[in-house]
C-alpha cells in the first residue's frame, strides 16, 4: 500500500480550515485523472455504457451518472449509488470499476447521485439531496427502463450514511426497496465512533486516518448541528427497512461500526448479510488495482442484488448470516 500513501496526498488534518480544504479538494481533483491512478482504481467494464446528466430536483440542479449495459432487453433493477468522501469530497466516477460491472452483470440500471458536498454545502444539504432523489429517481425509472418494484440503495463509507438513511425513511415513505449495501460505512457521527476498537486498532489505515475521522465531522456538520440525527445507528425506526448486505474491511478504523449496526437491524428484524474481509482497507472497493479482496466483495454484492432484485415479487431470502473472506 505504499504507493497508495504516495499518490495520496493528505492536509494537516487536526487544523486544516474549510477554506484550505477547498483548496487541497480542488488539488486532489486535478489528482484523479492522471494515469498513475488508473492501475489502482481499475477499469469500468466495457460494455457499460456510462453518461453524465443533470438531475433536478426542487431548488437546485444536481448531476448523475448512469451505468447501464450494452444490450438492454425488458426493464431492468434500479440501483441508486451514493459515493464516499466522508460528504465533503468525492466524486461518482470513482465507483465506476463496481458500479459499471454490477450494471452489466446484475444486469441493471444503476444511477450515482453526484449530490451536494460540505463545507459549501453543509449537512443536512447531503442528506436531503439523498431523500429527495430517490423517490424521484424511481419515479422516472420507466423513463430509463429501469423497473420501479425493483430498487437498491447503494453507498460506501459516508455514501452508506446517505444509503442506510434513505433506505430507514423509504421503510416508512416509500418507494418500496428491495435491498441495501453498505460497504465499509460510516454509520456513526458522534464522538462515540472514536470509542470503537477498531478506531484504535486500525489506527495505521493508509485510507482513513484517526485525524482524518476526527476531522471530517467537523468539516461537514454544524457545531450546532446534532450528530445522532445523521447517525443510522441511533435510528428507532429499524423495523421494515429493506434487507441489508454489509461489507466490512477488516484494517478500516470504521470496521466495528458494521457489526454494531448489523446487530441493530437483526434486534429490529431486517435480513442482515454481514461480511468481513480481514485484509481490506478503508475504500478498498475504490482501489481494486490494490487490494485484492475488493474482486471478492464486488462479487459478493452481485450475488446479494441478484438474488434480491431477482423477478417481479421478493426474492426468498436465505437465513441472515455472517461471512469472512480469508
């Protein structure tokens, strides 16, 4: 992973201001598109077809991009994409080596929110981009030729923030979901998360640091702003939200979080698949050129989607279980 700390750059963590991280933000981006990264990051599938498009939504004009494959046949699953940055960096394309395959061998229409960043746009901006996206990104599936009945949220690390959140308020809302997948997520905002064992234990991340975790909060949420309300571990309101696959990266500092809130689903009776993958770091489903198990876990979430988004009803669903890629 040592080339992965070289073409990672990382500001002072512990007194970076919003304004200088704009600035190394701004760095980072021009960072992405050099060929260094491509061994690392991976290729999408070539036969995705992937575009950019606006999407709007009531005051303001947000983007998206959209994965589908080549050959389209009747209406296809929908899979909403939310990607991780800790929802003050980011950016969808860098899913593309997932997202691109699981929207050619799902097959399915899968569609990332490119939704607002803090500290321009601080929380809640993030959230409320996520809840008012998904109902209307369903109600345009046909449009796309995606099947409205047949939904999945989908998010990495803060982008499971925004996936296990929405996925809470469609229980309750709608649409109807067939299926969620948190990968390495963040699920817990408040001082608690730096209290975990695996805080202290996988403090040597090459891909999240503790400074780097102590920081984002401040960065994207409101001093004022109560962290247990952006928090899906705190939820109450568990009971009916759609079956949950959870992807665990055993060296990631967030690691604990997964099982804890594996363990709040099960208690309110949601189907829970929680797998763990000892030698995955930290959005190791973004640098698949370097950790290998993210061919593993890119499996494993096809599997869950096919069995979930499988027919026009509910796919019957195995007994939840907990699984460790060695």
């Amino acid at each position: 992973m040592r080339i992965l700390t070289t073409l990672r750059p990382t500001p002072d963590w512990p007194s970076v201001t919003p304004e200088q991280f704009v600035e190394f933000r701004a760095a980072q981006n021009r960072l992405r598109g050099s060929r260094l990264l491509r061994p690392l990051t991976g290729r999408p599938d070539r036969a995705a077809r992937i575009t950019d498009e606006p999407f709007d939504l009531p005051g303001r004009r947000l983007n998206i991009r959209v994965y589908r494959p080549e050959r389209e046949g009747p209406p296809l699953p929908l899979v909403i994409a939310f990607h991780g940055g800790g929802l003050i960096s980011g950016f969808p394309d860098q899913d593309d080596w997932l997202l691109a395959h699981l929207a050619v061998h799902c097959p399915a229409v899968v569609i990332s929110l490119d939704y607002r960043l803090a500290p321009e746009h601080p929380v809640p901006a993030p959230v409320l981009d996520a809840y008012a996206a998904v109902p209307r990104l369903a109600e345009l599936a046909p449009v796309r030729g995606a099947d409205p009945d047949r939904i999945a949220l989908l998010g990495s690390s803060a982008g499971a923030t925004l996936a296990a959140l929405t996925a809470i308020r469609s229980a309750e809302r709608g649409p109807g979901l067939r299926a969620q997948v948190l990968i390495n997520p963040q699920l817990d905002w408040t001082d608690r998360a730096f209290e975990y064992p695996s805080f202290t234990e996988n403090a040597n991340s090459p891909t999240a640091s503790p400074d780097e975790c102590r920081a984002v909060p401040r960065l994207a949420v409101p001093e004022s702003f109560d962290r247990r309300t952006i928090s899906p571990m705190y939820s109450e309101g568990l009971q009916g939200v759609a079956p949950a696959h959870i992807v665990a990266a055993g060296l990631d500092p967030l690691e604990d979080q997964s099982a804890a809130y594996a363990d709040r689903l099960r208690g309110a009776g949601v189907e829970v698949t929680l797998t763990r993958y000892p030698e995955a770091t930290h959005a190791f489903l973004s640098l698949p050129g370097a950790v290998p198990a993210a061919r593993q876990a890119r499996a494993d979430i096809l599997d869950h989607l096919h069995r979930r988004l499988a027919g026009a009803r509910r796919a019957t669903a195995p007994a939840p279980e907990r699984r460790i890629r060695r």
